[in-house]
C-alpha cells in the first residue's frame, strides 16, 4: 500500500501536516486514515489503487488556503504542480461531495467515501482522547505548531476582522480599498457612518 505514496510521505508539505489541527486532531492523522481506507474501497469499487492513494495523501494539502467548498481545487493546483496525473487531481477536487463538485471517476468516489470515513474516524480518536486526556494534550500542542490556528475566541470578536483589515500598512487608504469593499458589513463602523 506504502509503496505507492512512498515519495509522498516524505514531501515536507506532508510531513508538516503532522502540526496541522484537522477535525481537532492532527491532519496527517486524517490523510494517513484516508489513505487506508481508500485502499479498501479501491479494491471493493475496482479502482485505480495507486490513484487513490495518491489522492488520499494529497486531498486536505494547503485546505486552509480554500474554503470548505474550495479547498479541493486548492489540494488539486498543488497537486498539478507536483506532477500528479489529472485522475489524482480530479479525484481531489470531488472529495467535498455533496458540498462540492460531483465525482465523475470510480477513484473519485473511492476518495469521497474515504475521506468521510476517515472523519468518522477522526471524531472517534478524538472522543477517545477526551476520556484518556490526550486529545486535550494533542490540542494544546496543535494551537502552537499550527501556523494558521486562530482562537476561536477571536474569531467570534465582534469587530476583530475590521480591526485587522484596517490596521494593515497597506489597506488603511481609502483610495486602496474602493468604495465597493468598505461597503462591506464588517467595515462599516456601527454608527453606520463611513471610515473617514
């Protein structure tokens, strides 16, 4: 199994996944249980196991840089650029299904039906971590490795996005900004007056 995603597995950007936080859990976790159950439904739905496989290492690469229903063709660009055949990076592209784009391959639904797998999975070590007291330890340990965690405690501030945006050397300018983005709900100011 190992065999065909040996040189993946050593590719620093899936090295570093190690310190990402994916489903409160690390994210290499999540693409190493993707990677095995793809193996299973590749052979249960005939597919391509080497496709698969490649496309379950790679599917959540750089997903911080997307969105939920984005982050696919994110995978995908940096897939391409690695030299992957187009069935791996169309696979990843799918594996957001139903949220996204359907699957038009047997090795796009293989990774679609793995990765939700994998999530149930993933909820399942983390549960068994709240009783064991590990997954605390591991969370705490993510908070600080993970380059793009942000408490959620500031995300929910309200104002704490318009604060940063207009704190930015290079977003202050109202010339910069365009009255169409200070429009924006989160930029106006509560009086409802504008930024001046």
């Amino acid at each position: 199994m190992h065999l065909h995603i040996a040189d993946l597995l050593v590719h620093p950007k899936v090295v570093e996944t190690r310190d990402h936080i994916h489903h409160r859990i690390p994210k290499h976790d999540h693409l190493m249980r993707s990677v095995k159950y793809s193996s299973r439904f590749a052979q249960l739905l005939r597919a391509d196991e080497r496709v698969c496989l490649r496309a379950a290492i790679i599917h959540d690469i750089d997903s911080r840089l997307g969105t939920l229903t984005t982050h696919g063709a994110v995978a995908a660009r940096w897939a391409a650029g690695q030299g992957e055949p187009e069935a791996v990076c169309a696979a990843i592209i799918s594996h957001m299904y139903p949220l996204g784009p359907a699957p038009t391959t047997r090795e796009g639904w293989v990774l679609v039906l793995a990765d939700k797998a994998a999530s149930l999975g993933d909820l399942k070590q983390y549960l068994r971590g709240l009783v064991d007291g590990t997954s605390q330890a591991t969370h705490r340990r993510l908070k600080l490795s993970d380059p793009y965690y942000v408490d959620p405690r500031q995300r929910r501030r309200r104002g704490a996005l318009r604060r940063r945006l207009l704190s930015h050397p290079l977003l202050r300018r109202r010339q910069i900004l365009g009255q169409r983005f200070l429009a924006h709900p989160l930029l106006r100011r509560r009086s409802g007056g504008g930024l001046d």
